[in-house]
C-alpha cells in the first residue's frame, strides 16, 4: 500500500470580470447587499468564447505541472471532474489530455461527474489509484464554465463564475490520504440542473430553455448547515482522528455565511478555513481546488505538517462528499 | 486489502426494434450486406421516451440486485457510466439512485465517462473502492441511449441501439479482480462525439447540428484490431498471467470481423469470447455487462472457475480500457 500526497496546485481565472453593480445594471435586478453580505461574493469571472472547460481544466494543469517540476510524460492518469462539459461525449478529459500533449505518451484519461461535489470526489479516486501501486502521479481537474448556460434574466444567476483548478497527487511512503465518505440524495434531482440530454436533445427541449442552467427549488440552507458537520463528523470516525487534528478544512464556496456557520457549530476557528469566493465568485468543480491554491500562495499551508487537510464538496444531485489528508510539506 | 468479485448481472432491452430492411426502407440508405456480415448487427433497439438512460439503468440494476438476492440498500455505491446522459447536471447516477429508492439510505452515487470505454473502466474503479476495505457491495451501470442522438440521415447510424446493463461488485477474500490498464489518445478528440456542450449549449449550434450525433472521420479498424491485442498483452505483463489463463474475453460489441480477427491474432479459440450485437446491435457503455450477461445466461461461465475473465473496451476520445477478474461462483 501506498498513500497519495498532494504535491502541488494550479488554477486558472478567466480575464473578464462583471462586478455585481455591473450585474444588477445589465439584467436590471437587485442582488445586493444578499450577494456581498451573505454569499461572499462581489463579482464574478466570465469565460470568453475560447476560454472553454479544457482550455481553462489545460491552463490551470500547466500551472500544477511547474509547481510540481513535472513535465506531461511524469503524469500517468488524468481525471477531469465537471458538470460544464466541452461536449456531451466524448469526455472533456481527452481534449485536455491533447491540450496538454499527453496524448503523445497514450496517458489515460477519464471524466467523473458528481456535479459541483467532484472536488473531494476526484481526491478520493486518485488516491485510491495510486494507494494500489500501480500509478505514481495522478492529474486531477475541477473545471466551470457554467456562465455559458445562463440566461442572465434571474438573480441567482450572479452565483455563478467560471474558472478551474488543477492538484497533483503523487505516490508516498507515509499518509497522505486518509480516507473519504460521501452521500448521495437523489430526491432532489429535480431542483436544479442542465436538463438537456438524452431524450430532450432536441429543438423542442431548446425552445423551452433546457439547454440552460433551470432552477426549480432552492436547497435550503440547512443541505450544508447540518449536512456539513455531521460528514465532517462521520469522516472523523471512519479515519480514527479528531477535530483538534484538524489544520485546515475547506468547503464548496458557495455561501460565506454557511461556512461562517458550519465552522461555529464545529467549534473551529475560521482560521482553520479559507474562502475564496470573494476573489474567484462560486465556481463548481474548481473551487475548493482554487482555495487550496490560494491557502498555499498566502502561505496558510506553512505550519500545517502533519496536520489534516479537509476538503468538502457539495453539489446538485444531491452529493456530499469529504475527503481527508494529512499534509506532507 | 480485499478482492472485488462479480456476483450478479442484470440488463434491460427496449421493446421496439427495428431491422436493417426496417433501416433501409425508412432512411432509404442501403446498409447491407455490410452491416450483417462485417458489424454482425441484423437489428436495434430504440428507446421510447419513457425509456431514458436512467430508467434503463434503474431496470437493470433490478434484476442484478435480484439475481444477487440484494436489496436496493444492501448497495453501498453505486457508479454509473455513460456517454449519453439523462441530461447535463445533475448526474445520471443520481436519478437511477432515486429511482432504485437509494435516495431513503443516502447511497453515494457519481458518473464517470470515458465514452464507450466505460465498461472495463467501471469495474476497474469499484474494484478499487472494495479492494480498500471501506466498501462492500458496488453497483456498476452502463447504459447507452444513443438512438436518441441520432438524425437519422447517415448509414452509419444503423450502427447504434440502446439498452443498460449492470453488474454487483463484493468484496471477497480471494481474487477477484487482478488490475486493469487503460490509453487514451485525445487526438480523436474530433472524429466522433456529440459536441454540443458548454459554448455550444447555444440556438446557433443547434442550427449546425451539435446536439445530435457528429461522425467527422472514421476510426481505422486497426485501432481495436492491432490495439485489442497490444491491450491484452500489456494486461497480462501487468498482473503476471498468461493468454492460457484465459477463460472468457469480452470486448465492445462493435464490429464481429475485428472481434474475430483480434481472437485469431491473440491466437484464441472463438469460444473463449461472446457476441451480443447480434441480439443486441451496438450499445456503447452498457455491451460489455450485457455481453457477461447472456454469457452466464447461456451458461458459459460453467467452467471458468479460477479462470481468467477479461474486459476489453473501447470508446470515442479515443479511450481503450481492460481490466482482469479471476471468475468465482
């Protein structure tokens, strides 16, 4: 048995900015102060028509690959976590594979599709891929590019931003990975999705807007209130470690306030947490990705050896998963 | 560490189908002798409405869940596989999850996609979660509603059919699963897919077709019938066994000259394979389960105990994918 070490992160931000006046002023809706006071967040990053999902999963790969000193050839398994694809088939992990020149070496590589709770999911896939011994570096890629499938005629829509961020895994003598656990509630497939696919593919399904991001309920905010803690609580018991163990802990950005929350009712200090939706907006799959990398840039990450590093995701499905390491400088 | 073991299979076929005659006459395009005698397809099966990815998949896995005498929570992950999704987000596996009434234990449940590869890669990834100890019974599901897709105005169309197939995964003290290996060449990225995705998910690609079916440039045979091969023994090399191991060798079901010309290469008797695109046509991620399936339906699996079984599959990307079980009653 080998563990998974994260070895190094990249992230990558689309140029174009909307700020949440800018917002308010082009769709003609009211979203503050709730957007700045309560989510977090002030504006928002938009994709250009070139900055696709495996443009920007690529860009922010490039990045985790200097960090690492590694060149494309060391990787040897690339998984590509989103519920923005490139295209419905094939997965967006081939183009970003070829992005990346990896199919030069036949480099394996695959998409998973937890919607916006990929984050912790594609930690736990790696590291059991390379906890086998038969893979040494693994590649993995949080991408968002869900203003694509805006309307932009409903104030939840200033949630969304677009970005990816990318963390490389590699094979350990010690831990490392710890564990995961993760729950699914598929009750609430209806809320809040692309309803384009199979059976819907058609022009008819585009006249009534199923090509877009359709939402139907809000999860209230109870989902990753009370959710969070008690999977933070399960994790714990299943990897045999307690709260003080904890160095930092980090969450799907999607709603400051709930973090603030969730982190009282744990009785940790929000020091022990890292948001970055202030600078980045929400954005899905790459988001906790995008706060690793931001901990470590501002240097959150230096005294945390042998410490445990918590990611926990949360996305439309519904899906919780958590995913625990303990940090290896 | 444990071993994964297949215990159950279960598939679902659409009611309707329609014959190359049928084919023919409807599109008028002429598809035979070829599709007969080289593909080995005489016949689809087209999805009805009600017939979606995920209701396909739901009803697969209810007959793998009886055959293995299981209750829907006896299931603890569930991953499903497919290029031909329910729709964008939220996963399909979240909606089979709910279907299966799952959604009462809060089951985890994700998607993966390596197109048509999916087969192998499924088994290979829940193979991983068993072997770690912290999971015990996993259901895989490929299911494929490509007919959905198509536009009926190619011949190359003739090639698709939909249907589900599913298979349980137990954890077990003996082999079980031996390891798998995979490629992928993102190259190909543009000579198959369904391209409709994040920038595209627009009334303009719509006009140009996106949402449906795009073949760009054929594959080459020699990519399954040198690749199979090639495949197969990189496998054996990988997990220390040889070709005189192997009991049964399943592959996408996708053209039955490759299929035998990769046996005569292999140097294997036809027997120690199954076809099922005669009874099935093509259907993409679920084939390999629904090849296994009427394998043991047809009780040649009688004599494999503590043989080799192998999967073999192969999708758009381009992806190949083979993963190695010891068979056990």
């Amino acid at each position: 048995m080998k563990y998974a070490k994260i070895v190094a992160t990249g992230i990558y931000v689309p140029q174009k900015v909307m700020t949440n006046e800018e917002f308010e002023r082009i769709t003609h809706m009211n979203i503050e102060p709730h957007y700045s006071q309560v989510l977090g967040i002030t504006h928002r990053h938009i994709s250009s028509e070139e900055e696709t999902p495996a443009y920007m999963a690529a860009e922010a790969a490039k990045k985790a690959l200097e960090r690492a000193g590694m060149k494309p050839k060391d990787i040897d398994l690339l998984i590509l976590g989103t519920d923005t694809p490139e295209a419905i088939s094939p997965p967006t992990a081939t183009k970003v594979q070829y992005l990346l020149g990896m199919h030069e070496h036949k480099t394996p590589a695959f998409d998973v599709n937890a919607s916006c709770a990929n984050g912790a999911l594609l930690l736990d896939i790696a590291s059991r891929y390379i906890s086998m011994g038969d893979y040494r570096n693994v590649l993995v890629i949080g991408t968002y590019a869900m203003t694509k499938f805006l309307s932009w005629k409903y104030p939840w829509e200033a949630l969304f931003s677009d970005g990816a961020g990318a963390v490389i895994l590699s094979a350990s003598e010690e831990p490392g990975y710890l564990g995961a656990t993760m729950m699914t509630d598929g009750s609430w497939w209806y809320n809040w999705g692309i309803y384009m696919g199979a059976g819907k593919a058609d022009l008819k399904a585009i006249e009534n807007g199923l090509h877009k991001l359709d939402f139907r309920a809000p999860y209230p905010a109870e989902v990753n209130e009370e959710g969070w803690p008690a999977l933070v609580n399960k994790l714990l018991k299943k990897i045999g470690r307690k709260l003080e163990d904890v160095g930092l802990i980090l969450f799907t950005q999607v709603r400051k306030k709930s973090i603030v929350k969730v982190m009282e009712k744990l009785g940790l200090p929000m020091e022990k947490t890292h948001t970055v939706m202030e600078k980045y907006g929400y954005t899905g799959s790459a988001c906790v990705y995008m706060a690793l990398h931001d901990a470590i840039e501002e240097e959150k990450t230096k005294d945390l050896e042998a410490k445990l590093v918590i990611f926990i995701t949360s996305g439309v499905g519904y899906q919780q998963i958590a995913t625990a390491f303990i940090w290896r400088e």
